[in-house]
C-alpha cells in the first residue's frame, strides 16, 4: 500500500520496522482481547492482590508468550529451515492428531465422549474387550454408524484421504515457458501449481468468519423473539429456516439421518450440504481475488523460490520476469481452481471427522510439513 521500493536499503529498513511495530502492537490487542473477554481472574487472588493487578499480571503473560512466538519465528526464519510460525502450526495440529491417535483418556475432550479417546486405544476396546464397551451381542453387529463415527475409525480413514491428496495437489506442477540462452528458444519450466497455501488459507478463514458471522445474526434475531431467519436449539445450531441452509457442516452429526439429533429430509441435507458450500468457495474466491490484488500478486522472490530446486538453467531477470508474467496470465485460473480444490478437502473433512479433531488445520499442517521437505531437499541437494 506504501509503494515501498525494498531494493533501496533505506525504504527495506522502514518496511522491517513497520513489521516489527505492528507485530507487537496486535500482539497487544489480541493479549488485551483474551484478558478482557475469555479470561476470568481468580477471586482468591482478586480479594487479595487486586482484579487489576491480576488483569495486568494475565495480560503480561498473554503478551509475553506473543512474542516469544515472534523471537523464535525470527530465529528459525533466519538461521532454519523454512518459517518459524509455521513450525508452530505443525508442531500443535501433530500434537493434536497424535493425541487422537493413542490418547487412552476419556475424561477430557467433548463432554467425555468417544471422541476423547483415540482410535487405537479404542480398536483394542473393541478387539479384545467388547464387553467394556456393549458389545456382548456381537462386534460386527454392534458396530453402528454412530459407534464408528464416534470412536473415530471414519475419521482416521478421512485424514488419511485427505493427507494424500493434499501431497497430490502439493506436488502439480504447471509448465511455463520462458526465453532461452539461445535466439528463438524457450524452456519449459515446471513450477508449482499450488504456490500460495498461505495466500489461500487466510481467505479460507476469512470465508469461515463470513458465515460465521451470518450465523451470529440469526441467533441475535432469534434471541430477540425473531424467528423469521430459522431457529436455534439449545446448543445453538439452527434447525430451520434460511439459517438452517446457510450454516457450514461441523460434523458428521449435522448431515447424517441416522446421527442428526432433529431429523430432516434427506433433500433438506443435500440442500445445505450445496448451499454451504457454494458459498464457502465463492466467498474464499472472493477472498483470495481480493488478497492478490493488495499484495500485487506473486513476487519475483517467491518466483526464485519456486524454480531454484529445478536443475535448469535459469539465473537472469528477464527469465524471472518472464516465469512472472506467466503465471500472473494464470493467476485467475489457478485462484478459482485452488479454492474448489481446497474448500472440497476442507468440507470433506468437515463431514466426516479428522484425527484430533483438527479439522481445516489439517490442510495447512500437510501443506507446511511439504514445504519444510522442499527445502530441506533444495538444502540438501546444495550442500552436496
């Protein structure tokens, strides 16, 4: 938006410490967010000590942890490999679906269902003691479509899927020809087809937020006596009405007959299933359209990081702007194509349940975890 020139080392230094300053200043309002909205001072220590006192001790917490997160991206982004948030953002989603996998608790999770313990604890369960678990009367006729959801076996299946495919998608690649040593020769060169995750996942969120939001204002109608929009139930998820249709799907219990606590028609069920997803990618569509147009579209340094594993040879700016302009002729295309692509994977995971419950996150880790194998490939590969 300021039209920084970075290649002026005055203009860069300006552009850094503007980073730096709006890290900390959101780190100060999401700390401030936390204190004053979903954290509630203990009353021992609030007749004690003060409730300011515990508010500040609280926001200072909050606040340090933020950048201590913005520290070891710095270090990691500078000295590692790959980006430090993004460590991050693997290392909880791998916590989470290694804690569905083996967690052997059940106390802990959604109410102490079976959600709460993993899949392999409860497939000994159901091997070795069907008995603990009701399933004197057979296993094999026992095993419901509730038993399987709940206990997490479809989710497992689905994360599977979904992780390969995700590898699928990551490894594409589209050939773009640019000019050549030679008078009259081009290359073909092969670059990724799917070049912006983070570019994507931030829409995706932002379309998420979108219906959110949509849903916000038919419980603030509903709460008010207004039922014109739809109702609620008591968990608030909508039962009829248009906000029945416009409400994403969370769960394999917001789609299957056999598992939906109020029964609807099966056209009904297919209805919404479309309606949310239409508008989820047309939303990220929107979305990703919209953050493209800010960030002026790809840049020639993420260019360079594309074709620098490739072992051809490509070392002028003619033929970085040229691989450029290529893919900015494409860039429609390749949006639209990575929204459907993405919003089809996340609803997937939606319906049928991930490992750990971690849902959307899942493809962000798998898309993270393939960039940290590139470099570590392209690291690798120079060393020798």
């Amino acid at each position: 938006m300021l039209k920084l020139d970075l290649s002026e080392p005055e203009e860069q230094a300006l552009y850094l410490n503007m980073q730096k300053f709006l890290v900390v200043l959101f780190a100060a309002l999401v700390s401030l967010t936390y204190v004053v909205v979903f954290y509630q001072p203990d009353p021992a220590l609030s007749s004690e000590f003060g409730t300011l006192t515990v508010l500040l001790l609280l926001f200072s917490e909050v606040f340090a942890g933020g950048m201590l997160i913005y520290f070891m991206d710095s270090v990691v982004s500078r000295w590692g490999i790959g980006s430090g948030v993004g460590l991050f953002i693997l290392a909880d989603v791998s916590q989470a679906m290694f804690a569905g996998l083996v967690n052997p608790e059940m106390e802990v999770g959604y109410g102490g269902n079976l959600w709460a313990i993993g899949v392999i604890p409860r497939l000994i369960q159901i091997i070795f003691m069907p008995e603990s678990i009701g399933l004197t009367g057979g296993v094999y006729e026992k095993l419901t479509i509730d038993f399987l959801f709940a206990s997490g076996i479809i989710a497992l299946i689905a994360t599977i899927a979904v992780f390969f495919a995700i590898i699928y998608v990551e490894s594409m690649r589209l050939s773009v020809k640019v000019p050549g040593f030679r008078r009259r020769k081009r290359l073909l060169v092969p670059v990724k087809f799917v070049y912006f995750t983070y570019i994507f996942f931030i829409p995706l969120m932002f379309a998420l937020d979108i219906l959110h939001i949509i849903q916000a204002i038919g419980k603030v109608f509903y709460a008010r006596g207004i039922t014109i929009l739809g109702t609620y139930d008591e968990w608030g998820n909508a039962e009829s009405g248009v906000m029945y249709f416009l409400q994403p799907i969370y769960s394999p219990y917001d789609w299957i007959p056999a598992l939906m606590a109020t029964p609807h028609e099966p056209w009904e069920i297919a209805l919404r299933i479309l309606i949310s997803t239409s508008m989820l990618i047309v939303a990220t569509i929107l979305s990703a359209f919209l953050w493209i147009k800010l960030t002026e579209g790809l840049e020639e340094k993420d260019i360079m990081r594309m074709v620098r594993s490739l072992s051809l040879p490509i070392r002028k700016d003619f033929q970085i702007k040229a691989i450029k302009r290529q893919i900015d002729r494409r860039i429609s295309r390749i949006l639209v194509l990575e929204c459907i692509i993405f919003c089809i994977l996340s609803e997937i995971l939606n319906m049928f349940g991930s490992l750990g419950n971690v849902s959307v996150y899942l493809l962000l880790a798998v898309s993270i975890a393939y960039g940290f194998y590139e470099e570590w490939m392209f690291w690798a590969f120079s060393e020798r």
